[in-house]
C-alpha cells in the first residue's frame, strides 16, 4: 500500500504530532510506503519525519496546486490519499478527484477540529464549508472525525450524515503505568500549558487565574508560539505576575515538560479533542479543563477537573483543588490513565486506521 499524507504544515501541534506516531506505527507493523506533502515552509517537525524513512516534499498551496499534487500522485503510484488539516483537505482531495479521471485513488480526510472557517459567517466561510462538504459525500471521499462534540458540529454546520463518517479517537504512546512525578514545589503549584497562541486556545483566562492565586506562591509555563504571545506576556506584567509566569517555544518532546509540573491547563473555547491532555493522562498528570466539547468528552467521568468557560474564579477555584493534593486528585489520575491506555493506545488507532485504508480501498464499508 503506497499513502500520501497532505497536511498543511509541520509545525508543533496535535495533529502533526499524531501524524508522526501514525507514519512511525504503519511503517513499523505494516508494507506500506509513505510520501508526505506540506506547505508551510516553518516545518520543525520535518527532520523527525525522515528520520523514519518518509519521504517529503513541500509545494505552494496556490490555485496550481491540485495539479501539481495529481502530478505527483500519478508519478508515485499513489494508493490511498489522506489529508490532515483544511488546506490539505481542499487541495488534496481537489487533486484526488482529478487524479480519478486517470487511475482509482481512495481519499481519506481526518476532521481534528472545529475551526474558524466551520463556525464563522460571511461568503468565504460559506464557500469553504460548501466545497468541503461536496468532497465529503460518499463517493468523494471517507471523512474521520476524532470525537463526538467534531462529528456533531460536522452534522450541524456542514449538514454531513453522522452515519458517513467514521469516528477514530486519536493515540498517542502509553507507558504501562504512569511515571513516577517529580515531587510538587516546595513553593506553590506549578501548571502548565502546552499549545498555540491563539484567541480560540483563550489562555488569557490561566493568566488571569494564575494572578488571582499570586499569594499562594503558584507558577505557570506556557509552552507554544502564535498571534497571541506579545499580549499574553504583556497581560501577566500588567497583572503583577510577570515573574511568575514563563513562557517557552513550542517543544518536539513534551514528556520531561508533563513530568516537572502538577496540573496541565487546558482553557480552550473549543477544542477538537485535545491531544496534550492525552499525554497529559499517559504520563499521570492532573488536567484541568474548560467545560466544552471535546474536552468534557475527555475529562468527564472523574478524570479531571472542569470548570467554566473563561471564568477564572472557577478555574482559580479548581487550581486550588489539584494544590491540596488530595486523593481525590490522585484518583482522577489513577482514572485517566486507565482510560487512555484502554482507549487512546497509538497501537489500537493505527490498527484501527489501517483496517479503514484497506476498507476505502475496496468500496466498502463495515455493516
């Protein structure tokens, strides 16, 4: 089986990450060749993908682009196209369907989120959403969703029939129990936050938490890049904790990061399915999230904390909670990673997503 993945970029971010594991996963339990397309030229994470024997290139994602890509698609004998992110998922998939005109090409789209183009108005929202949900149809191409609260929003705002797409909960790798945590600060609760910049990630509400709870001796890293930044650190001096809060580029290996800090903070205003509280879980790390889609999904059940979105009185609240470090705490943890282990392995989800190649390959579809 010979798969191109189109994704938009390789930065450091959830869905680049679990391409990587997927790529390393398929080329290590299966016969398959992989190529990889991307277009921004800030690509951290390419190194890590050559490394394991995928071959890369990057085009510009202009109106040529769907040719050049059934270009390359015919050149290499493409099996199954898989698109990642909604530059990808457009271009990719336009060539795709060209490339049929020629020769059979399976196309596979994974939905990782509920982005700006799915939730805003205006006619270029609107046009987006209309192209993407014809190359959604059946017959056009298998469409991944990775959670309940995406596949629904796909439902709403896309008018796509739950019952044509799949749902793949993403993996990531699972120790077989959680490592042992460095010992809490002598000084007051360390938490964290690991991803983008961005207005919809709303970590303006951890900062102003984080100032409310500055008796109390707590720090905060906030690990990533984006629009956001300038702002952000403007906002912690302005609130008096400037000192306190310490921000850091986007990392490639956030383990030694998830095991030096008590909580992981996740205050988005609406999120996919966090891929960081998954290896927050696997390496045993408290998680406090806002109560949205997606991360309910996640933290329900006693596997973390919730609170209000962009509330933070109650996420100050739930801070002071993971601080008493109780067993209650410790049994959210115990619950998490038996959760992801059991449902989010990248083993299970690599087996899961090639069974579905082999399947979008044949025309067919499970009963």
């Amino acid at each position: 089986m010979h798969v191109l993945y189109i994704i938009t970029g390789l930065r450091i971010g959830g869905a680049e990450r679990l391409l990587y594991l997927t790529c390393r996963e398929l080329m290590r339990r299966y016969r398959v060749e992989i190529d990889l397309v991307y277009f921004d030229p800030v690509a951290p994470l390419a190194p890590k993908f050559r490394e394991i024997g995928v071959r890369l290139d990057r085009m510009r994602p202009d109106a040529a682009a769907p040719a050049r890509l059934c270009g390359t698609m015919l050149k290499r004998k493409i099996d199954l196209v898989h698109t990642h992110l909604i530059h990808a998922d457009l271009l990719g998939r336009s060539a795709g369907l060209l490339l049929r005109a020629i020769r059979p090409v399976a196309l596979v789209s994974t939905a990782h989120g509920t982005e700006w183009f799915r939730r805003q108005g205006g006619p270029l929202a609107a046009a987006v959403r209309l192209l993407d949900r014809v190359m959604a149809r059946p017959g056009g191409s298998r469409v991944i969703a990775v959670s309940r609260s995406v596949r629904r929003i796909l439902v709403q705002r896309e008018r796509l029939r739950a019952g044509d797409m799949d749902l793949l909960y993403n993996g990531v790798e699972i120790p077989s129990a959680p490592a042992g945590r460095q010992k809490k600060g002598a000084n007051g609760l360390r938490c964290l936050y690991l991803g983008r910049l961005s207005p919809e990630k709303n970590v303006h509400c951890l900062i102003r938490a984080v100032a409310l709870l500055r008796e109390s001796g707590i720090t905060c890293s906030i690990v990533g890049e984006g629009e956001c930044r300038d702002e952000l650190q403007r906002l912690s001096f302005k609130l008096g904790i400037g000192d306190r809060v310490v921000f850091s580029p986007a990392c490639l290996e956030p383990e030694p990061l998830l095991h030096e800090h008590d909580v992981l903070v996740l205050p988005s205003r609406h999120e996919g399915l966090g891929l960081v509280v998954l290896e927050a879980f696997a390496a045993g790390l408290p998680v406090i999230g806002s109560r949205i889609e997606g991360i309910v999904e996640l933290l329900g059940k006693d596997r973390g904390l919730l609170f209000r979105d962009d509330d933070d009185n109650d996420l100050a609240e739930k801070l002071r909670l993971v601080g008493a470090d109780s067993e209650a705490n410790a049994e959210r943890v115990r619950c998490a990673h038996a959760y992801v282990r059991d449902h989010h392995s990248i083993s299970a989800y690599t087996e899961a997503l090639y069974n579905l190649y082999r399947e979008a390959l044949t025309g067919s579809r499970p009963e």
